[in-house]
C-alpha cells in the first residue's frame, strides 16, 4: 500500500492537470475560441510537465489511472498501489470539475471529451494515443519514476501532440480520470464508457510494443527509489 504522501500528490496532481486542461478547453468555449486547440494542446502538456517536476519524486506523477496499469502490467508499479492511486486520481479530477463547474456554471460540458463522429472512431483513436503515451512513458521512465530532466518534456510533448492530432475526433483523453471529472460533474455520461475502456486497452497495447523493443525490468517500488545496497565493510580485527 503507499504511503499518505504519494497519495496526496496524485491527488493534487490530478486535480491541477484536470483544473488547467479542462479549464483552457472551458475559456476557449466561452470567450470566442481565444485559446484555440493549440492552446488547449499546450495547457495540457505543460501542466503534465510542471507536475512532473513537482512531484515525480514523491508519486511518480502517474496522474492517468491508465499510466499506473501500464506500469503495473510492465512491473514497475506494486498492483496492491493500483487501487489507492486511481481512487486519488478520480477524486482530483472530480474535485477540479467541481471547482470548474463553480466557476462556470453555465457551461454544458466542463470540457468533457466526446465523440465529434461515431464511438467506434473515437474507440480507436483512444486506444492507439493511449497506447503510444504508455510506450513513450515506459522508455523514458524508472520504475514507477521519471528518468533525468528531459522525461518531462518528452511526455508533455507527446501528450500536446496527441491532442493536436485526436482532440477534434474524440478529445484526446489517453487518461479515464481526466475524462470521468468532467463526465459526471456536467452529467454527460452517455459516451463515457469509450473513454473508461479504451484507455486501459491502450495501456495494455503500450506495454506490450515496450516488450517487443525492451527486456522486462524487475519490479520497484512508486514511492520511494530503491533504497542501495550496503557495501561490505572489513571485520575489525
């Protein structure tokens, strides 16, 4: 089970990357396209970037329950964490939704992702951007951690262009908790089930293209990094 730490921050991890994202998507809506799908792209990955800095130490800044099962299917992530962590992260998003929702209580949707064609379209594209932010996250992270200063770019980077790509065609969620916030809080649920299923199948696909190129790593720890061997120190004699 991890620690009250971890769980705190993916928390506010959540809630941050779910407040600033969704929120770009609610101001672009309500003041005349201002931030433009650019924009929206932008927020976020910088957020996914900034939050990765801030606390890729202390949980791993998963912020996706998505990202926590890859992590777990590759084995770089105790599946006993699974449970606690997305239990967090659906909070977050729940609580930024609401605090959106306070904000902006005429909006309809509190920038919930939807299908603009049909479901088995957005289906698709769900599962392979969701596939290839597993991937990407699986090659620049250790353990459950990211690896050196450039990780957060690299997955905000993928994040933004993912959403350039796919946010006119299903929103470009890649993240259940991201889309299950604004779902429930704005009552749109009726398309909901795409994005709370072709995540986690996305995440499994990622896993298994991170096999085909990579030797499994053994399991570590999320919250904490292995801790180093003691060295061998000489008998007094």
């Amino acid at each position: 089970m991890p620690g009250r730490k971890p769980l705190v921050a993916e928390f506010l991890g959540t809630f941050t990357l779910v407040f600033a994202g969704t929120g770009a998507a609610i101001v672009n809506d309500t003041h005349g396209g201002v931030v433009t799908l650019v924009g929206i792209a932008l927020s976020f990955g910088l957020i996914v970037l900034s939050m990765i800095y801030a606390i890729g130490d202390v949980s791993g800044a998963h912020i996706n329950p998505a990202v926590s099962f890859g992590l777990c299917l590759a084995k770089r992530f105790p599946w006993s964490s699974l449970g606690p962590y997305v239990v967090v992260q659906c909070l977050g998003a729940l609580a930024a939704s609401a605090a959106l929702h306070w904000f902006f209580p005429a909006h309809e949707t509190l920038g919930a992702t939807l299908p603009s064609g049909a479901p088995s379209q957005s289906f698709a594209i769900e599962v392979i951007l969701t596939a290839l932010l597993v991937f990407v996250v699986l090659n620049v992270t250790q353990g459950a951690k990211e690896r050196g200063i450039t990780a957060g770019v690299v997955i905000g980077a993928v994040i933004t262009w993912e959403i350039l790509i796919g946010g006119p065609i299903s929103g470009a969620s890649m993240n259940p908790a991201r889309s299950l916030g604004p779902a429930i809080v704005s009552g749109k649920l009726d398309h909901l089930w795409i994005y709370l299923t072709a995540t986690f199948a996305g995440a499994a696909v990622g896993v298994a293209a991170c096999h085909l190129v990579r030797a499994p790593e053994p399991a570590q720890s999320a919250a904490a990094p292995t801790a180093p061997a003691p060295k061998n120190r000489p008998r007094r004699r």
